[in-house]
C-alpha cells in the first residue's frame, strides 16, 4: 500500500471520530457534521479501493492516483466553505 494512501485514511478516519466527538459535546451542529463525514467517508472508501481509485484518477486525468484524494479533500473543504 502507497505511503500517501495510508497517511490519507489514517487522515479521514481521524476526522471521522473528531467531527463525531464532537457533534456529541454538541461543539459542531448536525448540519455541518454531515457534509464532513460524508467526504471522510468517500476518502477512506478511495483510500480502501485501489481499483476505484485509479478509476477516478483516470476520469480526472491525473497521472498518479493517490493525488486524486488530495483533490476530492479539497473538493470536501470547498463545499464546507460553500456550505458556512
């Protein structure tokens, strides 16, 4: 397994008990909470999936698949920022 790709689903699965710690103290809101598990989700999904992964790259037209969990992070961050 690519270094880059453990680094993001140790990343995503972090962020999964973090947004749902939380949400339990009640810090983050059920509303903002959903859209940040759902991109953490996705990325741990991508993460897991080499064979989904590279799909997706080759769909994006990125060389190197690992850097396409880089951009749908990204994409997580811009619809958050959307989102507030």
């Amino acid at each position: 397994m690519d270094r880059t790709v453990v680094v993001v689903m140790t990343a995503a699965l972090a962020l999964i008990v973090v947004v749902l710690e939380l949400v339990r103290r009640r810090q983050l809101g059920e509303e903002y909470s959903v859209l940040w598990l759902v991109t953490s989700v996705v990325l741990v999904v991508l993460a897991g999936s080499r064979n989904l992964l590279e799909l997706l790259a080759g769909l994006m037209g990125i060389y190197y698949p690992p850097s396409a969990l880089f951009v749908v992070a990204l994409g997580g961050l811009l619809l958050a920022a959307l989102h507030f």
